[in-house]
C-alpha cells in the first residue's frame, strides 16, 4: 500500500479544531480538553480498526495490531499540550501512528505486532515533570520521589489531579513490567522539529540523531545591597552585575564550542533572573540566575559545565560577591540506534531527495525510550521555526513529505526486523 498523508492531515485538522481555541491548543495533561482529546482517538480505533484501547499503570494510553510474532515494535508521541500551544506538537506522531495501524491491517496480518501509544504528560506543563509516561515506562520514574510534591499554580497537588484520572503514585511503578511485557524491539517517533534548522535549510524533514544532554543549575550570587545614590561604584559589590557577565560569559561558551554541523551545535541559556531588593534605587545585593547547557557530545556537554563553573567564579571575584551553585536537573546525552536511523534516513531522502541529519535540543519521549531498547526519530519541519505557541506551524507539502517518509519508515523496520525476513509495504 503506498504511503499518503491524506487521511492524517484530515484527522490532524478534525482534531485541532476539538482540543483548539483561539489561543492555540489546550490539551494539557489530566485536565478535560486532554481527555476529550483522548476519547476522540480511542473512538477513531474503534470504528476504523476495532481495537480497544489499554491504560497503564501511568496512565499512557495503549492500542494493539496483532502481529505474527509478539515481538513488537512501539510507535508513539503525546496527545497532550502546552496551554495555547501549537496544533502539531506530540498529536502528530500519534495520529501517524493511527495511519501505521490502518496501512498494516489492511495489508493483513502484521510480521511484527503493533503498539501504538499515547504517552502520558509528556510536557509536564501543568506541574512541571515532563516526559512522565515514558519514564515510568522505562523504570526511570521515582514516583513517590519526584512527583507527591508538586503542585500546579493554583496550588493543586499533582496526586489529587492523577487520582482525578484514576492515577496513583504507588501503582505507577506498574508501568515497567506493563511495558516489558511488550517484547518491544524498536520504538520509532514522528515530531515536528520544533526549531528553524530545517526551515533555514529549506528542507521538509529531517533525521534525528539523539537528544542533547542537559546540565540544568540555579546559580545565586550575594553580595551587598545598597543605596544607589549613596554607594561609590568602586565600592559596590553588585550581585546582578556578577550575574550579567556570567550570561555573556554563557554565551561565549556556546559559541566556542559549536561546530559547523548540526551534530556539533550546542547551546547556552539563562532563562530565569530573579533580583533582590528588585527596587530602582537599589544596588543589587542578590541574584538568582538559571543555566541550561546542552550538547549531543557529553564530553563535550562536561566542558560546557565546567568552564561555566570557572566563569562564574570569575564574575563572582571581579564584582566582589560570593557564588553558589545548586544543580536542578542533569540528563546523559541519548544517541538513537544506528540501524533504526539508517531506515529514517533513506524514507526520507526515498521521500525529499536528500535526508538532513540534527539532533533533538528538547527533550521527547523518544529520549527515555533510547534508554531501553532501540529508537529512532523523524523530524518535520517547523515554520516559522518556533512550537510552544499557537504560532507553530508546518506547511502542508512538508507535512506531507514527513508523513510518508514515516511511514516507509516504519515499513522498513518491520522488514528488517521480522522473523521471516517478510517484506512490508510497497516503495514509491
């Protein structure tokens, strides 16, 4: 069955206009307009396919194509959203996948059999943990450690909104076990870029080669508050200026240790200020500012670190305060599998004529999945380059071209991988 896009893109548009207002997507996570969301995908296996839907212990959400063997491969994303965020984030790689299930029924049974999944809060936006389905699915997830304690800006309890959608922290433990009973052998992902790579290079989609690494840090600088009038500038010991020169000096990191090729890029970001006594005739006596390194290389993510940890020190002596450092989050580098990306690569060039290589800077539930068995991303672009808001975008020739070069992806796993050696889907 030859691969096209029509009937995904149909879906994509029915399903904006469910879960979307005029500030953009409101999908988020636990709440109604996600499980509205939920209901309408479960209602379109229901009619197309006839196949029930699952719900594990971490409440991410199952459909099954039975195969010839019960090794598996998993195709999936996340239906869920940013407040106000864009039409195609996450719900793209799921209702793909709805397209994976209906080419592969109507050519009979599967070699492989099927899972397609919906993540659960993969954005974490409500309470601030993302990709919580897929780490609970891959063992990563301490439940009771990093969830009983949030709670979202009104001051509602994460363990009150889970148990609203019949969730509860001990039982998450269970989505482990669910998961490896799979017999999974692959998990393959479609998600729009998010980013402007791809647009700047004018290309519809691309291959992912793993996600950056993260070093995520609060750093605090003390030094003297005092009145702006009064305080001689040689005297001062200004917090928010130490800070200031350790942004720049950030930047300057980045800088030095970005390559030329996408593989290479790494990035610096301080994206959280916060002064103190933060009033206008004031000399700064403390700052708390975030950093946020990135990097595909984790040699190289270290050096980041390290050399930003030198920086700081450097402000700190030269505006004459003290620096403190306290780390916030820290993620190894995941490199998707060799084999996996190999089919990405010639779908899509198959598909576009040329297949660009990037990594991943944010993070995807493709990131905790590498961490268990193999996996692969493809790549759409994004226009005008940026997600999180109802701006995001994806001109429909370029969705077009990434829908069927996921699905030659996925034929192609399933050719490789099976048994038999049997031979899935038709070229061109």
């Amino acid at each position: 069955m030859k691969p096209d896009s029509t009937r995904v893109i149909a879906d994509l548009k029915e399903f904006k206009a469910l879960t979307s207002d005029e500030r953009g997507a409101q999908r988020v996570a636990w709440g109604p307009v996600w499980r509205t969301a939920r209901e309408w995908f479960q209602k379109k296996l229901q009619a197309e396919l006839g196949l029930t839907t699952t719900r594990d212990p971490a409440g991410n959400l199952w459909a099954t194509l039975p195969g010839k063997s019960k090794k598996s491969i998993v195709i999936g994303s996340h239906l869920d959203s940013v407040p106000g965020g864009g039409w195609l984030d996450g719900c793209l790689g799921v209702i793909a996948g709805l397209e994976v299930l209906r080419r592969a029924k109507a050519a009979g049974t599967p070699p492989l059999t099927l899972h397609l999944v919906d993540w659960a809060d993969e954005e974490g936006a409500r309470f601030g943990r993302s990709l919580q389905g897929s780490a609970a699915s891959a063992g990563s997830l301490d439940a009771q450690k990093e969830l009983a304690h949030l709670v979202d800006r009104d001051g509602a309890k994460l363990p009150d909104a889970l148990a609203e959608n019949g969730i509860t922290l001990d039982g998450m433990k269970g989505a482990k076990p669910y998961f490896d009973a799979l017999e999974a052998v692959a998990y393959l992902e479609l998600h729009i870029e998010q980013g402007p790579v791809l647009e700047s290079m004018k290309k519809p989609a691309g291959v992912v080669l793993g996600s950056m690494g993260v070093e995520r840090h609060n750093l605090r600088f003390v030094g003297q508050a005092a009145h702006s009038g009064a305080a001689p500038i040689h005297l001062r010991k200004d917090a928010f200026l130490a800070a200031a020169q350790f942004a720049l000096a950030c930047r300057e990191i980045s800088v030095k240790y970005s390559g030329s090729t996408p593989r290479t890029r790494v990035v610096a970001t301080c994206g959280v200020v916060k002064v103190e006594p933060n009033f206008v005739t004031a000399v700064p006596g403390s700052t708390e500012i975030s950093i946020d390194l990135r990097a595909l290389d984790g040699k190289v993510l270290s050096k980041m670190l390290a050399e930003a940890k030198k920086a700081s020190a450097r402000a700190a002596k030269k505006f004459k305060v003290e620096v403190s450092w306290s780390p916030l989050i820290h993620i190894t580098p995941r490199l998707f599998d060799p084999t996996l990306m190999k089919f990405v690569r010639e779908s899509v060039k198959e598909v576009t004529g040329s297949a660009v290589e990037l990594p991943s800077g944010p993070l995807h539930d493709a990131s905790e999945m590498a961490g268990v068995l193999p996996t692969a991303m493809l790549f759409a672009q994004s226009s005008p380059g940026i997600s999180h808001t109802k701006l995001e975008d994806t001109p429909i020739p370029a969705l077009d071209k990434s829908i069927r070069a996921f699905l030659l992806t996925v034929d192609r796993a399933m050719s490789s991988l099976s048994p038999t050696g049997e031979r899935v889907g038709v070229r061109g």
